[in-house]
C-alpha cells in the first residue's frame, strides 16, 4: 500500500512541476510546445491506422485462406 502512495505523490509533484515548467514559459515556447504535442499526436494515430490497416489485410488473407482449405475440404 505504501508504494501505491508513493507512486501517486511522485505522479502528483511531476504533475505540479510540468505545471509550473509550462506556466513560465514564454508564448513562443508554448506554440511550439504545442506544436510538438499536435505532431506526436498525429504520428500515433498514423502508426495506428497504417497498424490496423495492416492487421485487416493479414486477417483478409486468412479468411481466404481458410475459406478455400474449407471449400476444397467439402468438396
């Protein structure tokens, strides 16, 4: 219970301090803080699509796969 604790008071002052950290940069070093955010935030959701695009076409081929092993099997 006590490393629960810990943890959550560690996460609450790194919270604090990236707080603070932002809240004293300059307006210049905010756009481009958030611009960094906007790009990671668009490179995940690529890396998502091109990984689900990805998962379809290898689950495509193997319900063809199967459908014809299965057509062949009854036939």
């Amino acid at each position: 219970m006590k490393k629960g604790r810990l943890l959550a008071l560690l996460g609450l002052a790194g919270g604090a301090f990236a707080y603070w950290k932002y809240k004293n940069l300059s307006p210049e070093q905010k756009e481009e803080l958030k611009q960094k955010a906007r790009k990671v935030g668009k490179d995940v959701k690529e890396a998502t699509l091109d990984a689900e695009q990805t998962i379809s076409e290898g689950l495509d081929k193997l319900s063809d796969k199967a459908k014809e092993v299965f057509d062949k099997a009854t036939t």
